[in-house]
C-alpha cells in the first residue's frame, strides 16, 4: 500500500532517513530533525513531498520516497526529483521500492512533468540492478558537483 506521508509520519521518516544514511555510510551526517521535516512536507510552503509504503496487514510503515519538483529549461516543464527511496531489509523483495517508483511516474504523467530523476552511489549495485529493471538509465556523461558547508560559506563571501 503506497499513500501520501501524513504529518503523523514524520517521526517514521526520520527513522528511516537515519536507517538510509547508515546504509550509505554516512549517519553521522544525517542531522535532518522532525521538526525541519515537518515545515519542509507540511508548512506553509511545502518543498518536499512524501509517500509511505505500508504492510498491507498492519499497515505498518516500511518504506519511504521523499520528492521535490525541479525543472527542465529544454523542455520547459517541471519533472520530479527523487530525494530518498527506503524500504527496510526485512520488507525488501515485496515489491513496496516498485510501487513508490510506479507512484511517483503516475504523479509525472497526470501533471505532464518530463520525467522522475535521482542519484545512487555507485558502489550500491542492489539499487543499481534493480532501477536497471525497471527501465530507468544511468546518466553516465554527467557528473554531480555540490558546494556546501564551509566551500558554500566562502564562495557566498567572495
């Protein structure tokens, strides 16, 4: 079962981001707190949207999708950024990473975005072979930069 995140799931999702970033190897680097969560999925200008996979039984969250809208200036439509995908080992291989995905291409379609995008690290090779699929295709002639932190704060005071 796949539904939109409700403000009762933050805590799950913050649960869940922390469980991804020890799977990435960077938990000490996941200080995102409920209450950002919350104002960022349910403020008055929400920039991030949200989607939880549920046990069909219990209803009991096991999986997330976190998404913000971005842009294509060559197609001149919005499109769909995929933040995070989770979906706890013990539930993995029911087909709940499928179903956010599929939801989150049916959201692209109805709204006419040009597409859903995301990034894996290359060494996560289970993720790799599993969105190869389902279609999806690595952008291999780009190459994600990012300034934050200390860079960010120097480059803003130059």
């Amino acid at each position: 079962m796949i539904r939109p995140a409700t403000p009762a799931d933050v805590p799950a999702i913050v649960t869940f981001i922390k469980e991804l970033a020890d799977y990435e190897r960077e938990l000490d680097k996941a200080i995102a707190t409920e209450a950002q969560l919350h104002t960022a999925l349910f403020g008055p200008s929400p920039a991030l949207y949200g989607h939880m996979a549920c046990d069909g039984e219990t209803g009991e969250p096991v999986g997330f999708a976190l998404w913000f809208l971005n842009f294509s200036t060559w197609r001149g439509v919005h499109g769909i950024y995929l933040e995070d995908l989770y979906v706890r080992p013990t539930a993995r291989g029911h087909g709940y990473g499928k179903a956010l995905l599929k939801q989150l291409a049916q959201i692209a379609v109805e709204r006419g975005y040009w597409g859903v995008a995301w990034s894996v690290l290359d060494w996560n090779t289970p993720s790799i072979d599993f969105y190869k699929s389902l279609g999806a295709q690595a952008q291999d002639d780009w190459t994600t930069y990012r300034v934050m932190d200390d860079s960010m704060r120097a480059l803003a005071s130059s």
